[in-house]
C-alpha cells in the first residue's frame, strides 16, 4: 500500500467526497508526471499538513527525479513570502506601496533546477491555497505564455483545492468524537 492509500484510508466519512478526489486528481492527464507531483506537493506543503505533505514525497519520489520535487518546495516556500507581500500591496491598494522595490530574493524562479513553465505552474498552485490574486493572475499570465493551456491550469487548481481540502479532512479525522454530555441533577437551593 502507498504512503497516499494509506493517508487516504485515514480521511473520515464525512470527507469521502475528498478522499476519492485524493485519488483521482493524481491519475494522468493532461499534466506530465513531474507538473502533477510537482504541483502536489508545492500544494501540500502550502497547506502546513506535515502528515499530507510526508505521503506525497514518499509516492512522489518513486516517480519523479529529486529536482521536480525541490523545485516543488522551493516554489511553496518562496510563495509563502510572496503571497503575504504581494497580497498586502493588493488589498491596500495603495499606489505607493506598488511603487516600492520589493527588495526580497526570489533568483529561484528566475533559476528552477527543472524548466521555469513548471516551477511558475508549482507557484501558481501554492499561490491559488494562499490566496494571493496578484500572484494567481501572474503566474497564470507566465505558464499560459510558456506554452502550457488552461486545461493544464484548471488540473493544476483541481490538484491544489484537493490538497487543501485533504489538509482539512485530515484535521477533521484528528478530532475526538463528540460524547453526549452526561446530565446531572442539579439541586436548587
């Protein structure tokens, strides 16, 4: 069994919806290998789940040379800070704040240790579960004009909103169930 079966054998019932999604955003399509892997586990690390992020490096490293899969975290990581800086410029809105250099190393999307369309479409994932619209706009403009097409895209965004939702199932497996409260007699005095 796969670190992934075994991760989606641990989505409870009320998620089933996303333990099936698990399965099938991951099958081949219009993603190479390395875009799917790679956009996976960009996707899973965005979404802090230690647990999600740990089955898709063990399957993914089967798969996919060393280089998809530091591209992939390279790109979640350097979202992570883009995501703040630049979804803070946006939602102020404020011209000023545009006009000022952003003076915060990025030479990794410049330099991918695989192909800069992949690394863009890594980010492109991790910046769709941070919520950043400037950089979805941005990295969107960047693998459409690298040659990839929008069904590419939309199964990149299909991957990431199933990481997340996994994220979250698996938060929900983590819960204790709820016990009925026993009642008391309470005596009025």
């Amino acid at each position: 069994m796969t670190a992934l079966e075994q991760l989606r054998d641990a989505i409870p019932e009320p998620a089933r919806d996303i333990k099936l999604n698990l399965q099938s955003v991951l099958q081949p399509g219009s993603l190479s290998p390395a875009q799917r892997w790679g956009v996976a586990i960009a996707s899973a690390v965005a979404t802090h789940n230690a647990r999600l992020r740990d089955a898709l490096l063990a399957d993914a490293r089967a798969d996919v040379s060393a280089e998809v899969v530091d591209d992939a975290m390279a790109a979640a990581a350097l979202m992570a800070m883009n995501n703040v800086y630049y979804r803070f410029r946006h939602v102020v809105g404020k011209p000023v704040y545009s006009e000022k250099a952003a003076r915060l190393r990025m030479n990794r999307i410049a330099r991918p240790a695989t192909s800069k369309v992949d690394f863009e479409l890594f980010s492109l994932a991790a910046s769709a579960i941070n919520g950043c619209e400037a950089c979805v706009q941005s990295h969107e403009k960047a693998v459409l004009d690298g040659q990839l097409s929008e069904d590419q895209v939309h199964d990149a965004i299909r991957i990431a909103a199933t990481m997340h939702a996994a994220a979250v199932a698996l938060e929900i497996a983590d819960v204790p169930p709820v016990e009925e409260a026993e009642t008391e007699d309470v005596a009025v005095m």
